[in-house]
C-alpha cells in the first residue's frame, strides 16, 4: 500500500504546481517542445522517404 500512497503523493504534487502560474507555463513550455520535436520528426522522415525514391 507504500506504493500507491507515493504515488498518489506524487500525482497530489504535481496537480498543485500545474495550478501555480509558473506550473502553468512550465506545462506549456514542454507541450511546444513537444510539438517541435514531433514536426521535426515528421519532416526529416518525410524527406527521407522522398529522397529514397
């Protein structure tokens, strides 16, 4: 029962920074990067699919 009280702990801590303005930006931050870094993958797998041919 250890386990899932950390990790309800942990789950409790985050939602709490998320609510605070710089949680907020923070998430933000990570989601754009992760939106360049899939479009990055997109287009270099896109040319290199068109440079095979």
């Amino acid at each position: 029962m250890n386990r899932y009280r950390r990790l309800a702990g942990y789950y409790y801590a985050i939602k709490n920074y998320l609510h605070t303005p710089k949680g907020r930006f923070d998430m933000l931050d990570y989601v754009r990067a992760a939106a360049v870094i899939a479009g990055v993958i997109i287009v270099s797998g896109f040319i290199m699919a068109v440079l095979r041919v």
